[in-house]
C-alpha cells in the first residue's frame, strides 16, 4: 500500500496521559497535513509541514499539542495531559504541492478516546 | 477569515433524481474549492476541483463568486454515490490552510 498511514488505527488513554501518534505520507509528498474531526464535522486544520517545516499552526491548538517532521518524511503528532475534549479522528494528509496542485491524500486516521 | 457551509446535514434522493448538494462560502481572497467525499469505511478523497473544470463520476461543480457559491451537482443519482460529501477552500496558491465544511450525507434511494 502505498498510500498515507497512520499509527495506530485506535487509541482508549485515561485523561492525563500523553499519547503520540504517526504519519508516513506518501513518498517524496513535501506537505503534510495534520487534520481533527469529531462527530458531525467536518475535518479541522491543526497544523501543516512543508517538508521539515511547519508553516501554520491553527490558534486551536494548545500548547499541550506539538507536531514534528524532523527529516521531512513521517510526523509524530503529541497530545500532553489529554483531556476528554480531545476525544476525535486525527487525520493526517500529504501532497506534492507544486504551485498549483494542493491536492491531498488522506491517510484512515487515528480515533482517540480519552476516558 | 474564511469559512465554508454546507447547509444541508442529509440529503436524500431517489435513484435517477437529480442531485444538488450545497456549498457557500466565505473568503476575502481568490479562494480555490474543492469537493472532497468519503464513501463508507473508505478514507476521504478528493472529487473534483474548480480549476480542473471537470466532471468526475458525472458531478460538476462550478464556481459562482458573485453567490460565493460551490454547488455539486449530478444529473441523475446513483446508489454508489451515497457517502459523505465535504467542501473545501483554500487561499490561492495553496499557501493556506485547508477549510472544510461540515459536510452532507448523500442517501440515494433505490
């Protein structure tokens, strides 16, 4: 499969915890999307990598969440001391941004559930 | 700022009916939209985009920015278009983030 995964498929954490999922997007896609999604949403932007970079953070993302893509190939998105309200789909997408192509490549996500 | 809406939660056809599922939006900019779907127990994927002009599985959507408006639409309805329907914006260029909206569920009705 050569498509967008993610690691892993479900996570159940206790509140307080921290947890860290992974991205690989698609070979050699330098952008990288990190996407949340509750029930009844659409998904919601958190944060994008243009290769190792990240360009934008979205304002709800609290500074108990981090993102890295250190060689700008997989990313890890970290959530400290979960809270019930993270409880959602993490979608992670990648595309090969050329100027006038953004199309993105989602990966099945990662559900959260936080007890 | 910008901002998507899709008015409609659920939308339910008959097979061969026409379908429209509804996007406006909100973008002070030059926005580029997209219309993603999500068949069941499949990931999201991209439909169509404005600047493609095209029609991917006989839907069209067409850019309206005097109405700020997105419209899917599809002459006659399918039982595999059921799924759920997202629209998407960007800012021009691809140099912003990607804006969703809350999306529609297509039920077509045999």
């Amino acid at each position: 499969d050569t498509g967008v995964s993610q690691d892993p498929r479900h996570k159940i954490t206790k509140r307080g915890q921290n947890v860290t999922f992974r991205c690989d997007p698609i070979s050699e896609h330098n952008r990288l999307y990190w996407y949340r999604q509750t029930l009844g949403q659409g998904p919601e932007f958190l944060t994008y990598f243009q290769n190792e970079a990240q360009l934008e953070k979205s304002r709800l993302l609290s500074d108990r969440f981090s993102a890295e893509r250190p060689k700008g190939s997989f990313s890890t998105l970290e959530i400290q001391r979960t809270e019930q309200g993270d409880s959602a789909m993490y979608l992670c997408a990648s595309s090969l941004y050329s100027g006038h192509n953004n199309e993105q490549f989602f990966g099945p996500g990662t559900r959260l559930t936080v007890l | 700022a910008q901002r998507v809406t899709q008015p409609e939660k659920l939308l339910s056809v008959f097979k061969g009916a026409p379908v429209e599922l509804k996007c406006n939006y909100s973008y002070s900019g030059s926005p580029e939209l997209f219309w993603y779907v999500q068949y069941s127990r499949q990931r999201l994927q991209l439909l169509l985009r404005h600047i493609s002009r095209e029609s991917i599985k006989g839907f069209t959507a067409d850019l309206n920015k005097g109405e700020t408006s997105f419209h899917l639409k599809k002459p006659f309805a399918q039982e595999e278009d059921s799924a759920m329907y997202y629209c998407a914006l960007s800012g021009a260029g691809g140099y912003q983030k990607v804006t969703f909206g809350t999306g529609t569920k297509l039920q077509v009705i045999p």
